[in-house]
C-alpha cells in the first residue's frame, strides 16, 4: 500500500502515503532508497528535520512534506543535491531558516511550496535564476526586503502567493514582465508608492490582491486590461483619485473589493455592467456622486457595501426580477436624501437580509420603514468624509456640511 516498485529491478521508486497518521522522524537510512522518484508524506505528524541522507536520492522530482511538524532548516545544504527536483512542498511545518542562494541550484524546480513556516531573511534574487518556475507558495513567513524585480524574468510563473509577511518597498515594475501571472497575493505587507502601470501587461490575470499594504498614488487605468480577473482586492491602502471606470470588458469579475482605500470621485458606473459580479466592496472612502442606476443590474450580485462615503441623491429604483441573490445593501454614512424605493424594500421578502440606511433620529436623511425595509438605522451623514473632501479642497470643515 502507499509503495511502488520498478517493474524489472524491484527498487522502489513511489511512495505515497498522504493523510495516514504517520508519526516518527525521517532517518537516514532512506538514502538507500537512491531510485526513488517520488515522496509524498502530506498532512502525517512526522517530526524531527530533513535528514542528510536525502542527497543520496538524485532521482527524487517530488518531495512533499507539507502540513507535518518538521522542523530544522526549511532550505538544508542537503536539498540542493537533487537536481532533479520538480516539485519541493513543506509548507505548513515549523521549519526556519533563510532562503540560501544555493536555491538556483535546483534548475528543474517548478514548485516551491513553503508557506505558513518561520523562514526569515530577504528573497534572494537567484531564486528567480530557477526559470522553470510555475508556483511559489512562501506565504505567512517573517520575510523581509524588497521584492526580487528579477522575478518579472520567469516566464513561466502562474502563481506568486507571498502574502503576510513583512516585504516592504515599491512593488518593481519588472515583475510584470511576468505576463504568464494568473494569481499575485502580495496583500498584507509593507509595499509602498505607485502601483506601476505595466500592470496592465498581467493579461492572464484571475487572482489580484494587494491589500493592506502602503500603496499610494493613483489607480492605473491600465487595470482595464485584467479582463480575466475573478478578484480584485485592493482595500486598506492609502491610494489617490478616482477608481478608473475601465470594467466593460471585465469577463469573470466575482470579487471587487476597493474598500477604506482613501478613493474620491465617482463610482464606476462599468463595474456594474460585469455579469459575474457577486461581492462589491466600496466602503468607507470618499467616493461623491449618486449610486449609478446600473447599481442593480448584475444577476448575481450578493453583496453591495456603499457605506461611509460621500455619495448623494437617491437610492435608484430596481426592476422587476434584478437583484434577485441580493443579500446585503449597505448604504449608510452618507448623504443620501429621498425615501428608499419600493423596489428596493421589496426585496426583503427574498434573498436581502440586511438593508442599512441613515434613517435613524428625528431628522432621517432617507426615509425608510424601520424594522419592515431597513433594519437597521443610522443617524447623520458621513463627517468623516466630508473632512476629507473639504480637505482635499484646502479648506477648513466646520462640523457636517454636506446635506
């Protein structure tokens, strides 16, 4: 069970025993097995670290020792010995270390799976000297630096995860030379400036996220070019200017968050005309304006957060069978007026669960039934954003001005 054998010699060259509660150490003595080609220990309770004997194992092209408790050094001088190695997982284990420059040793590598460790240090620039690469998974480590623009000469990579960590400086606009990305997490780090615009050059793009970092400036137009994305997170930044209304040719969008990311001006009205939408996140910026009336027309939109803007006007009207797997529309903290259509309270006899508005106090800016429409209200408009607005202006905010 678990163990494959050649057919002419009897030497073993698989063994595969995933999720079979295994506990003890990896010895030495596995060097004998010098015809092995592949190892896979996933998700067991192995201990202990790699030991030496591994070099002995030069036919080796997959070494999966993810989800275990190994510990010791995540890169040891004995892996770069196996120079066949294709695919090399241990991610989720308790390994530290650096990341040597030895790595471009490993020229057949396409996987490098090394996420959820203790691994420290900068990402050497050798490591993109691998160029078969296709994954690189060192997500949840204590790294630290810039990252690599050497990166942006693989062009084989498909997916680049190095989210939670502690990478910091300008994203370099060489790794969009990368044009074979389909996912880039690089959310939740230190990057800082512009987000370059040969981002646009990422055509294959589905995955994008890059929030929680420093990123500042203003949202590259050329982001309509990523018309194969499925997510686009960007929220908890600390950008510029409008979001670019660039979404008409956006295929597949499912996930467009831009939420507490400092954005002024309008709301793209081309968001709406994405088909596939499901989640829109667009709280707590300064956008301006009225809710565009294309707000209701994607089928399968299920979350809408408008709330903490400075939006104006009314809430729009929606037509018979639109936002239909609406559950959640959250639109106060701004300054909208008016009474919350029929249309809209109607839809709390399906799918919509939660339908937040300012219609809290004795002076409600919308007037909307309390608990049968809206259930929940808020009192007052957005003052937050009507600082930032009239700081944005150069002027000085005396108490809420925008009514």
């Amino acid at each position: 069970y678990g163990v494959e054998c050649e057919d002419n010699s009897g030497l073993v060259t698989r063994i595969i025993l995933p999720s079979n509660n295994m506990v003890g150490r990896l010895t030495d003595e596995m060097q004998t097995l010098d015809k092995l080609q592949r190892l896979d220990f996933f998700s067991n309770s192995i201990t202990g670290s790699l030991p030496t004997g591994f070099s002995a194992m030069t036919d080796l092209v997959l070494l999966d020792l993810e989800e275990n408790l190994i510990t010791g050094s995540a890169f040891p001088d004995t892996l770069f010995d196996l120079e066949s190695l294709i695919a090399y997982r241990i991610s989720n284990n308790l390994v530290t270390g650096t990341i040597p420059q030895e790595i471009s040793d490993l020229q057949n590598l396409e996987q490098l799976w090394a996420a959820t460790n203790q691994i420290t240090g900068n990402i050497p620039t050798q490591l993109a000297a691998t160029r078969k690469l296709q994954s690189i998974f060192l997500y949840e480590n204590l790294l630290t630096g810039s990252l690599p623009p050497e990166f942006g000469q693989l062009q084989d990579l498909a997916d680049l995860r190095l989210y939670n960590n502690t990478l910091q400086d300008p994203i370099p606009s060489e790794l969009f030379g990368a044009t074979n990305l389909e996912v880039l997490r690089l959310e939740v780090n230190f990057f800082s400036d512009t987000l370059p615009t040969e981002i646009g050059n990422l055509v294959n793009l589905k995955d994008l996220r890059l929030n929680t970092n420093s990123l500042s400036g203003s949202l590259p137009s050329e982001i309509g070019r990523l018309t194969l994305l499925e997510n686009f997170i960007v929220r908890n930044n600390f950008f510029s200017g409008e979001i670019p209304n660039v979404f008409e040719n956006y295929e597949q969008l499912d996930f467009f968050d831009v939420s507490n990311a400092n954005f002024f001006g309008s709301i793209p009205e081309t968001l709406f005309g994405v088909s596939t939408l499901r989640i829109a996140y667009l709280s707590n910026n300064s956008l301006s304006g009225t809710i565009p009336s294309e707000y209701s027309s994607p089928p399968l939109l299920r979350d809408l957060f408008l709330d903490g803007n400075g939006l104006i006007g009314t809430v729009p009207e929606v037509s018979g069978g639109q936002l239909q797997e609406l559950t959640e529309l959250l639109v106060q903290f701004n300054f909208l007026t008016g009474t919350m259509p029929v249309s809209v309270c109607s839809l709390r006899n399906g799918q919509l669960e939660d339908l937040f508005s300012d219609c809290g106090g004795s002076s409600p800016e919308i007037e909307c039934e309390f608990p049968g429409c809206c259930n929940r209200c808020f009192e007052g408009g957005n003052t937050a954003a009507a600082q930032r607005y009239l700081e944005k202006q150069g002027k000085e905010s005396k108490g809420r001005v925008w009514n």
